[in-house]
C-alpha cells in the first residue's frame, strides 16, 4: 500500500500528520506531505486509512500496490 497526497485539494488541516506523524509531515506553509516514497509499513495501514478518512478535503489517495512474495 502506498499513500500520496493531491497538493491541488490539500488545505492544510494537517490531521493527516496529526494522526499518523510517521506516515505524513507538513511542509512550510502547513501543508501535508507523504514522508519517503509513501510505502507504507506493515502494521501500519490502519494508521494510513484513518488519516485519509479524517481528510476533510479528501486530499490522500491510497495505491494498493501487488507484492510478490
């Protein structure tokens, strides 16, 4: 699963970093961004999916991404 963020419809509510800091920083404006390549950890995909539930603007996009094993 990978996350990333539509800069378009972003309005700097920030709860995405608020609900999952490892997942999402802001930049200098306020703003959310995926930290790293927005992987993310397993174990950790119940964090992604709240953060891009609280998303007023429904800015966060999820990719689920086939692993091969």
């Amino acid at each position: 699963m990978k996350v990333k963020i539509d800069s378009a419809r972003c309005q700097g509510h920030g709860r995405c970093y608020d609900l999952a800091p490892d997942l999402f920083g802001e930049d200098d404006e306020g703003y959310g961004t995926v930290l790293g390549d927005g992987v993310v950890p397993e174990g950790r995909e119940r964090d992604a999916r709240l953060a891009v539930q609280n998303c007023p603007e429904r800015a966060i996009d999820v990719i689920d991404v086939l692993r091969e094993a």
